[in-house]
C-alpha cells in the first residue's frame, strides 16, 4: 500500500514540477508588457479665478489595465491602450449651489463671512490612457526602468459637490456645468513597480455654464503622485 501511495503521488505531481522545470527554461522572445496599474495621487487646482483656494488635501485613486503592442525588435518600445477608472476629490472654497430653475451658481466662500467645516466636489471616471512607452525589459528580466507618456481621455460618470456648516448642509448630484469629456497628458517613470506620475490637464474641469462674477469658470486640474504597475 505504502509503494502505491508513492507511486500515486509521483503520478500526480510530476507532470507538474515537470512543467515548472520547463518554464524556468523556456524564453518568450514575444513577451508583452501587459499590466495593470493602481495609483495615488495629490490633486491640484489650477487657473483658479480670483480668490479660490484649496482648502485641504485632495486626492486622486487611479485603477485599471493597459495592453502592450510592442513597436520594435527588442520589444523595448512599444504603444500601450489601456482601460480603467479614477476617483478624485478637490478641497477648495468655490460654493456650487442650485436654482430654481435647474441651473446652478457659483460663489466664494470666505472664512470671516460663511465658516465652513467641509467644501470638496468629486468626480468618478472612466479613462483611456494612450501611452507611448520606452522601457529596459529584458524576455527574462520583470525588473527594469520605465518611461511611459501619453495622453489620457476620461468620461465623467458622476459628480457630487458638498458643503457643511453649522448652519446648513448643501449636496449637489449631477451638476451638470461639470465637462462630461476630460482629457490630459500623462507622464509616468520609475523602476520596477514603483513609479511617479504626473497629470495635466488640457481641457477646464467645468464646461462654460459655469460662471462666477460674469466670467468662465476654466479651473483644470493637475495630479502628482505614484502608480504602481503589476504584471
């Protein structure tokens, strides 16, 4: 009995540590740089019309995966498309209020006049990151630098604008003076799965129904922060 259990056992696993001797041998010369990619990042406002600041730390979480066509022999340089999703929050004094007839004003919020305890808006969104992308990866090697740039389209999927004071409380869902179409160049560097990345934004984060005291509302925004690349 004891022979038959070995004899099962050798049956059942040595097809297996046959298969990983032969995979730590066999090469991919058509190896790609499929990834997926997770970020964080700071976000800032700017062209910001007179008097608005940022109020606290806002930030940014970035998600999704990027396909890999290399463009070269040595596979070092390459297009990248990719699909995923972001979630940005911005800390600031511009009050987003609703009228009566469905539109919406704008106005600044000053400390010694309205104290608040919170101002932010957010934005969720669907992106496309296009990428050119140079690296020093190897069909062997899983560790090397990286100097991906491109340019980043986004779909805004929802919005939400808060304010809290001891007074009152105002909520705002699906403004729609936010730019339902967003789009910037992105920048990314680093080595191995550690990586900077940079945002700016080409196009106004509110679209031209956004105006304060006469004027176009066109605040952008600009993302610094670290992405983290998993194959």
């Amino acid at each position: 009995m004891k022979y038959l259990l070995v004899t099962l056992c050798l049956c059942i696993i040595g097809p297996y540590l046959m298969a990983q001797g032969n995979n730590e041998t066999v090469v991919d010369t058509l190896y790609k740089e499929d990834q997926f990619y997770i970020g964080v990042t700071y976000n800032l406002i700017r062209k910001k019309p007179e008097g608005i600041k940022q109020t606290g730390f806002s930030t940014g979480v970035h998600f999704g995966f990027i396909k890999d066509i290399p463009l070269n022999k040595n596979r070092n340089f390459g297009l990248g498309i990719g699909l995923g999703g972001s979630i940005n929050s911005f800390n600031q004094n511009l009050l987003v209020t609703e009228n009566n007839n469905n539109t919406y004003s704008y106005s600044v919020l000053e400390d010694n006049v309205t104290p608040f305890s919170l101002n932010k808006f957010y934005m969720n969104l669907i992106e496309v990151p296009l990428e050119f992308r140079w690296r020093t990866s190897t069909a062997s090697d899983y560790k090397f630098w990286r100097l991906y740039s491109g340019i980043k389209f986004g779909y805004l999927i929802s919005n939400v604008t808060k304010f809290e004071s001891e007074l009152n409380d105002i909520r705002n869902t699906q403004v729609k003076d936010f730019n339902e179409f967003q789009y910037g160049l992105s920048f990314s560097a680093g080595y191995n799965t550690w990586n900077f990345y940079f945002y700016y934004a080409l196009n106004p984060i509110f679209n031209e129904k956004a105006i304060i005291e006469g004027a176009t509302i066109t605040t952008r925004d600009v993302k610094i922060g670290l992405l983290f690349y998993i194959l």
